[in-house]
DNA sequence: AGCTCATGGCGAG
DNA sequence: TCGCCCTGAGCTG
C-alpha cells in the first residue's frame, strides 16, 4: 500500500472525517501514550502529506509526524468503533468516525520547527501543486547512479516507490540501468508528467493502476486479470511472466536492497 | 509453530 | 552494503 498516493489519500480522508473536530487521541499500544494524551480532546485542525509522510495538524504548531514504512496500515472506519487491539499504535476517533494506526515505522509528536526540517531534506512531490519536477533533474542531470535508484531516492523525488518506479520506468520504455546524467530533458519531463497523472489517479482509486487502457486484457483480448498487490500493473511482482505488450520475460534484480522489475526487451533506451 | 516476504528508511561501518 | 525496526499474510510442516 504505502507509495505517495496512500499518504496524500491518508491526509484527505483525515480532514474530511476529523477536520475541526475535537477528537479522541489514544494508543492502545502504548508506544504513543505521552503523546496521545497531550493530544487528547483537541481538534484536528489540518492534514498534509509530503512524499510518503503524512502530517496531523493540532492547532498551535504540534504535529503528530507519521510514516508507515513497510509495514503500517491504516484502518479507517465509521462508528461504531471497535474494540481497540494491542497493535494499535495511534487510534484518532469521534462518534461517528475512527482512525487507527498500525505498524508504522515512525508516530511522533513533533513541533513546526521539525516539520519544516523534514520537508527540507524531501524532494520535490508529483501530488503536492506547488512542487515541479525542477530541482529534481538538477539532481538527475548530474547524477552517476542509476535512473532506477534515484526515482527511489527521497530526497531526490518524494513519493515514489518499488511499484511506480518499476512501472513509470516501463511507460517510457527506459532500461533502469539508465544513468541519471544520461537521461535527457524530455525523457525526464516526460517521466514527471507522467508521475503526476499516475499518482493523483492512484490518490482517487486507492490503488495504483498503470496499464493504459489500449493493453488492458480486455483490449488485449486476454481474461481480466488484477494484480496481487490490488491494482493493475505492468511489470512489478511479474517476473518470469509474459510482457503485456511484446510476450518476452519479465525480469527480476536486486537493486539497492529492493526489488527491480522489467522488460528488457521493451526497455532498451 | 515457524518461516518468508512485502509498496521503507535509518544508522553503523 | 548490512542489519535492524515495525506487522500480517501466506505458506510449510
């Protein structure tokens, strides 16, 4: 689940459920308890989400910063609220609504002040509108790493991981051993745009879907198909499985610790 | 019951 | 580059 999209998505449905409500703040877990209970009863006054983390504004200048990581999720649900269970790391609720946390890699109350020293060390983010692709390809332009590795890359863009990496990367045909300095500008402009279309459908889905409609397997002629990560892809999790759109194998590789998938046939450039 | 794996990221070396 | 943290699903036995 969470790429950039989960997280901008996160941030709408806290404001739309929460937003100037008082709330209660709990953690049955135990692990944000202090913090909970400074928070309890005040109202969510804002939400945002930079890249793959996602801020719960109270008022004056406190911050509850979350990132899931791996592993967090999300349940979002309406009254009535269930039973809390010992995993819950940070449960939001009203009385007709509730948030729980679960797993993250980071729950944390934080001030403005380190907020802002987050934001500074993101990169640009494809769903935030006052962002563009800019300061990102200064960085590419000049880099010696791969294309791959730098789409993953935070600080170079925010928001993008292991699934639309793989597939924006197969929407340009671009081989991921590309070097950022070798990329062009268009290629590179190209990739932003489409980084932002991708990821504003993914926030309005809640899933990330890549195939363009002209290789959908009903326009392919083949049986409908979903992915097992829950949207429509086409290369990532599909190794050693035909191409969508040439047949050949879709290949594997450990890339900087994760997993990198691709046509090498249909991304040669 | 115990393993493996997963859409992340950090710090040590 | 490696080990580590967080959880849960899907296996294996």
């Amino acid at each position: 689940m969470p790429e950039g999209h989960t997280i901008h998505r996160l941030a709408q449905d806290h404001e739309e459920r929460f937003g100037n409500h008082k709330v209660r703040v709990t953690s049955p877990q135990g692990k944000f308890e202090d913090s909970a209970a400074l928070l309890d009863g005040n109202p969510l006054t804002s939400a945002e989400a930079h890249g793959k983390h996602l801020f719960l504004g109270f008022g004056d200048s406190r911050w509850i910063h979350i990132h899931l990581g791996l592993f967090g999720k999300y349940t979002l649900g309406d009254a009535p609220v269930p039973p809390p269970t010992d995993t819950v790391r940070l449960r939001l609720a009203t009385a007709t609504a509730y948030a729980d946390l679960r797993g993250p890699t980071t729950c944390a109350l934080v001030t403005e002040r380190e907020k802002q020293a987050i934001h500074d060390r993101l990169g640009p983010d494809p769903l935030r509108a006052q962002d563009d692709g800019e300061a990102a390809w200064a960085r590419v332009s000049r880099s010696r790493t791969t294309v791959a590795a730098l789409l993953m890359d935070q600080k170079v863009i925010a928001g993008v991981g292991n699934v639309y990496r793989a597939e924006v990367l197969f929407r340009h045909g671009i081989d991921p051993y590309r070097l950022g300095r070798d990329l062009t500008r268009p290629e590179w402009d190209a990739i932003w745009s489409d980084l932002v279309g991708l990821m504003r459908e993914g926030v309005r889905n809640n899933r990330i879907d890549t195939v363009r409609p002209e290789h959908t397997p009903e326009a392919m002629g083949r049986p409908p198909r979903v992915d097992d990560h829950g949207g429509e892809v086409y290369v990532y999790r599909r190794a050693r499985q035909p191409c969508h759109i040439c047949g050949g194998e879709i290949r594997t590789a450990d890339l900087a610790a994760r997993n990198l998938f691709w046509c090498p046939a249909c991304q040669q450039r």
